[in-house]
C-alpha cells in the first residue's frame, strides 16, 4: 500500500492492519529504532450485532475502532502510549509518533473472527517530528 497523507500534510507509513485476521487484533511495528506494539479492538453495544447490518462505517452510534499503542522498552518492559477511540478525520500524536486510521469498515463476521467479510481498516504511523 502507498503512503497515506493526514489533512496536516504529513506523510503516514501503512501499518500492516490485516482485516481478514479479524478483531480484536495485535501486532508490532517499528519507527526510528523504537518497537511499538498495537492493540485494535471494537467497542460494540452487543445489540448492533443482533441486527440485520452485516458492515459498520465506524465509529457509528454505539460503535467504535480502539487503539491501544505500547512502546516497547529495551529492557523487556512496555509503556501504553495511546488508548482512545479513534475516528477517521483526527491525526493524533502520541510521544514520538503520529498516528492516522482514514478508514474504518468492519464486518460483524470480523469481530472475533477471520475471514473476507469485506471489513477494509487502514491505518498509518509517521515520526512526530520529521
């Protein structure tokens, strides 16, 4: 995938989010010699998956995409670095880096499941100060 450009201008480094996997989903990722473990998770009131919606544009009423960001330290330990909801128009910046998430569709077969439901979730990293 391209680079990702944020309304500020700055330029994002795809993140390796596989919607297929489902959610909740975990994987690391390095910037400027720091490793940084990411957490993303749905938060859904329960009866939005007993209707008929098979996709969510989120965040939706009742619906949202969380990230949690871990810094990982090089004595073993970690930090959380970033725990919010996330929407596709912020740019968000959290110590070191910068984070976007510019598109947010989830499946309900991908929410604690795996497979081509269509869900598509994309999100990138960028230095805080480049």
């Amino acid at each position: 995938m391209d680079s990702l450009v944020g309304n500020s201008g700055r330029v994002y480094t795809p993140l390796p989010i596989d919607p297929q996997q489902g959610f909740p989903q975990v994987f690391s990722f390095q910037v400027d010699n720091r490793v940084y473990r990411f957490t993303l998770y749905v938060d859904m009131d329960a009866g939005l998956l007993a209707g008929t919606d098979t996709l969510f544009s989120l965040p939706a009423t009742d619906a949202f995409l969380v990230v949690k960001v871990e810094r990982t330290n090089s004595d073993g330990t970690s930090k959380i670095v970033f725990l919010r909801k996330v929407t596709p128009e912020q740019e968000y910046e959290a110590e070191n880096i910068a984070l976007i998430f510019p598109m947010q569709t989830l499946a309900r077969n991908n929410i604690n499941g795996q497979g081509d439901f269509g869900s598509q979730v994309v999100g990138g990293i960028a230095p805080r100060w480049a």
